[in-house]
C-alpha cells in the first residue's frame, strides 16, 4: 500500500488540491475558508481520542513564505472545477469532501493539510494582488455533559 499524496499549491489565483488521485481546484477565498473549517473538523474529530484542541498549536508551521501582493488586482482565466466542498467530523477521522468525493484522513493529516491549503491560498492571494487583512472565525461551542462523557471535563 502506498502513501497517499496531499498537499496544495497555487495556481495564479486558484488552489490545486491534492487528496490521492483528485486535484480539485478552488478559488483562493473557497481555499481560505476550507481550511479554516478543516482545522475545526480536525479539532472536533481529535476529541474522540482525549486530545486537548491545543495540538493544533504544537504542528503549527511556516506560512510566512510568500511573496508581496502584486501592484495591481488581477484574475486568472482559470475556473475551479469542483461546485461544492464540504468538512466532515467522523471521529476520530475528517472527511474532506469535492462534489461528494473525497478522503478520510486521521486528523493530524488533516492539520498537516491545512497547513498546504493556507500557505497556497496565501500566495494566490498575493498573486491576485489582494491586500485585504480581513479575517473569519469558525468556532467549536461544546457543553459540558459532552466534555464529562468524553472524559475532558
């Protein structure tokens, strides 16, 4: 059994995916957001294992390798060719999901990957000539009878 290849890169403005044989390509905001989500789902997904939702914290890596914003706002002539995405909790696994295909990937792969999808979505970004600094955040509200039945409490 071989590996199976993930990681991300840019293409002008748009994101190329690579989960094992797809290669959907999404716009650089699409990819922003995916991953954003794909960290909660990862985070959700490692409480069925007893893992504090700092650990993301521990595999933080590098973005800051990309290049300043080009001078002026540009768009590329390339369509994504994926209509849907969509992050899947199934404890203690994440599903990433393109138009209902996809991969299940242990949550620390999961991290990994959306690591490779914000560091591209960064440089399409830069590459488009976007120098907005807005942000989102994505939470995870838990309660408490959940937190004492999974032992975090």
């Amino acid at each position: 059994m071989k590996p199976t290849k993930l990681g991300a890169d840019n293409d002008q403005d748009m994101v190329v995916i690579r989960l094992g044989d797809l290669r959907p390509r999404i716009p650089y905001q699409a990819a922003l957001e995916l991953a954003q989500s794909l960290r909660l789902g990862c985070k959700r997904a490692a409480r069925h294992d007893r893992v504090p939702s700092t650990f993301v914290n521990d595999m933080a890596e590098d973005i800051t390798d990309i290049p300043a914003a080009h001078r002026g706002f540009r768009r590329s002539m390339l369509t994504p060719n994926v209509k849907k995405w969509q992050i899947e909790a199934r404890p203690p696994l994440v599903a990433v999901l393109f138009d209902d295909r996809g991969l299940d990937l242990d949550y620390e792969a999961g991290v990994r990957l959306h690591h490779c999808i914000r560091r591209a979505a960064r440089r399409a970004k830069a590459w488009a000539g976007d120098t907005a600094r807005g942000t989102r955040m994505l939470s995870n509200i838990t309660d408490a009878e959940e937190d004492y039945r999974l032992g975090l409490g």
